[in-house]
C-alpha cells in the first residue's frame, strides 16, 4: 500500500513544502502485515492476522527534536507541522547530526519459498503433523506442548531534507516448539525457537527436535536444582550471544553512557577489557538475521561495527545525533520498534567472534563448574543476571548430571576478563529474538527484533546462584 504513487509523493511533496521551515525534517512511513498460528495438545488455540498502516515526523531545530506519528495518512501534513512547531519550541543551540550522504534505493526482499505462497491450511496442516510426534514420544511426565507460527511482512519509506529516498522491505518467520513436563508438583518446561528471514522451509523436518525437546523435558523435570557458589562456567553459542547483546551490547549504545555519571570515562576508547582472544561487533549487514537491515531509521547504511577488537574497546554504536558528539562515525545503529517511537541507538545482530579453542579443550580444564544452555530469562547491563534453560554438572572435564533453577550473576567488566576460552566455526551459531520469541527492550519500546551470534565461551569465575 505505501509503496505506491500517491503516498510516496505525498510525502516528497511535504518534504519539499517545509524542509526551509526547520534544520532537518524526516517522514517514515510504515506497514505491517502478521499472521500467527498457535496450538497445544488441546488442538489450535488462536490463528489470526493484522494489518497497520502509519507514519511519523521528526523535526530538528536549534538541537531540539520534535516527534509526532499518526494513522490516517490524511493526517501526514498536521504532523509535519506538529513536529516542526513542538523543535522551535524546546530547540535553543544549534542542530547537530554526523554527515551522510543522501541516499536512494529500494531494498526488496527475494524469499527462496515465500509463506505468502503457502495457503493457511497447508500451514496448520504442518504445525499438526508435529502435534502427531508429541502425541508418539511424550512421556507420563509431559503434560503439555506447543507449536507456535508467525509471519510478518514489513515495509518502510523513508524521506529527509537532505535528499534521501529509501525504501526497504522484510520479512521475519518465527516457529517454536515446546514441551512442559510436571513431576513432583514442579512444572519443567523446554523449548527451541527457530527463525528465519528467507525461507518457508525453515519449519519443516523438525521431528528430532521435538524428541529431543520432549527427552530433555523429562530428563530435567528431576533434576537436582543447582546450588550457589563461585564456579567455571562454560556457556552454550545460544546463552553466549544473549550475554554480548544483554551484557555487553546495551553498554555500547552510546545514548545510555553519555550522559551517565562516569560513563564516557569508563567506556573509554582503548581500554583493556578482556583476554586478547575477545572480539565482539555489531552489524545489520548480515544476511538471513532478524537483527539485519541496509539501513537503519535514520537512512544511515548499517555495516560491521567493532566494538572489542583482541580484548580492546575499538568502537561503539551510534545515531546521527551521538556520532557527532563523540567525533566518530555514524554505524547505522538509530532503530525504532514502529512508526510510533523515534529512533533511538539500538543493536542490530551482537556477535562475539570465532575462536580457536576446541569445546573438549574448555572442559577439560574444568574439575569443577557448570555448562549452561541456551536461555529462560534474565536481565543485563553492568550487573547482569541470566537463568539458563538448563545446565550440565562438569566434573573432572566430563559433562555429568543435569541441573536447573539457577543464574548466572556478574559484573560485565570483571567477567570479560575472565573469559578464557572461545570455541570457532563449529560452534558458531544464532539465536533471534523478534515476533513470537519476544525481542529486546529499551526504554518503551519493545519488542525490536535482533540477532546474537556467538561460539561457545569460558568463564572461568562467576558466580552461580540457585533459586
């Protein structure tokens, strides 16, 4: 819909009218097109579908951005002077925004199976058949299961007074399956969450999945619950990414420290942080990741952001507004949630690099600690506190007995450089967070989908505390 010829002049047209009335003016325009499918053991639990249309203004003025959004694309012309008058009303220095160039382009999307091409039946028809394998291999333990679906098709347009003119379609897949068992009055729940940006075949063949959902579902349903203490830890490539983006990724946006007590000094360029082994970077160029994208919602091109190069802060992430405070270059890090939120320093896909370590190196070094896998939930930053999906007992470098109910709790600083062993290519692996597996949060907008890539990595002290 908003591709077409009359929105987009429309909004060239306004653009032209008012860009003499203010320092920078910007219009996006934006659309969504979702669908979900839910079932249980109970049989299908919700299909359903939305449609949403809008767009947004922004406004610089003597350094003072005014935002205003709207959904009646009648509506664009009072918003572009909405926002215009509410910058002329807090601007009072002077505009500020690291240069680019203008930019105009067409990002379109090329599906290999595109979900659109797949009739709703055919898809419940999937989601059944493993609703069939549940049914074979659950236990007496396994309670309940899931298989959940979602699809969305999003577009955006993209307009500023410096001449640039971009349009970008995506596509975001989301497929979970999950198994709860109960035993002992203790509810034990297992999942695996797979995404996926060009292909439909992505959720096909899942059948050893859902065995191996239900087997750990069961094996973990009595397992021991996990004991504090200060211990090794070796993370699993899915609970690594999540610490880079939660831990690490948030500290690098450079809208948080800036203004922070302390925050510029402590992020200071070329700092020691970590073994030089440690290489972690952002990038949106990327291809097949829920955090990839040519351009962010600023028409800045996203590429390859160093952050920590061989133990050392290298780089950070930035909008046009903060590139230009810190002297740096913009990386194409300025992300909104929707046409309701201006953009703010956001992550695209986090990724610690490859390493050199073999994975029964790390453990056998460790006579006593903890392999954790994947992740429940948690929360980052500075001080951060993440709760595994599941663990493994490491004794004497042989994985034992399973365990569960416990965090992993550190300070980001300390534990950078305590990481001590990073795994390489084998490893390598993603996990997305967008649509059906939530996505990150910042500030009110949530859930933004990104992409955390990592090998698996050594800790070798933190503290592990039990529920």
């Amino acid at each position: 819909m908003i591709f077409q010829q009359q929105f987009e002049s429309l909004i060239l047209s306004l653009i032209q009218k008012y860009k003499h009335q203010t320092d920078y003016l910007e219009i996006r325009l934006e659309e969504s097109d979702q669908e979900g499918i839910n079932l249980n053991k109970d049989g299908i639990q919700k299909i359903g579908s939305s449609k949403k249309v809008g767009g947004c203004v922004r406004s610089c003025y003597k350094g003072g951005f005014g935002f205003a959004s709207f959904c009646d694309l009648q509506q664009a012309e009072t918003k572009v002077q909405e926002a215009i008058a509410i910058s002329k009303l807090i601007g009072n220095s002077k505009t500020c925004l690291a240069p680019v160039p203008a930019v105009k382009d067409w990002v379109k999307i090329k599906p290999l199976l595109n979900p659109r091409d797949i009739s709703l039946s055919e898809k419940i028809q999937i989601l059944n058949s493993y609703k069939d394998v549940f049914e074979s291999v659950k236990s007496d333990r396994i309670f309940d299961y899931s298989v959940r679906y979602a699809q969305e098709f999003h577009n955006k347009i993209f307009v500023n007074s410096e001449g640039s003119y971009i349009k970008q379609e995506f596509l975001s897949m989301d497929f979970v399956l999950g198994a709860t068992a109960f035993y002992n009055g203790v509810q034990t729940p297992m999942q695996k969450v797979f995404n996926c940006t060009q292909d439909f075949k992505f959720c096909k063949n899942k059948e050893d999945e859902v065995k191996e959902i239900c087997a750990d579902a069961h094996l973990f349903s009595d397992a021991q619950d996990m004991k504090g203490c200060e211990t090794t830890v070796i993370m699993d490539s899915a609970l690594s990414g999540v610490f880079a983006h939660e831990a690490f990724g948030h500290t690098s946006e450079a809208d948080l420290f800036a203004s922070s007590p302390g925050g510029r000094e402590t992020l200071k360029i070329g700092r020691k942080f970590g073994t030089d082994k440690l290489n972690i970077y952002d990038c949106g160029d990327m291809t097949n990741y829920s955090g990839s994208l040519k351009y962010d919602d600023e028409g800045v091109a996203t590429r390859k952001s160093k952050l920590i190069e061989n133990g050392v802060l290298v780089g950070r992430l930035h909008s046009r507004s903060t590139a230009y405070d810190f002297e740096e270059e913009v990386t194409g890090s300025a992300r909104a949630m929707t046409y309701e939120f201006p953009p703010i320093v956001r992550m695209r896909n986090t990724c610690i690099g490859m390493g050199d370590d073999k994975f029964e190196d790390l453990l056998a070094d460790v006579k006593d600690g903890v392999y954790a896998v994947s992740l429940r939930g948690g929360f980052g930053g500075e001080n951060f506190s993440f709760s595994p999906l599941k663990g493994y007992r490491i004794r004497n470098g042989k994985i034992c007995e399973p365990v569960k109910n416990f965090n992993i709790t550190g300070n980001l600083f300390e534990t950078l450089g305590r990481i001590d062993g990073i795994t390489g290519k084998e490893d390598f692996s993603t996990l997305a967070a967008g649509g059906e597996n939530g996505g990150c949060g910042k500030m009110e907008q949530y859930p933004l989908p990104v992409g955390m890539t990592a090998p698996r990595i050594r800790i070798s002290k933190i503290s592990v505390g039990g529920n």
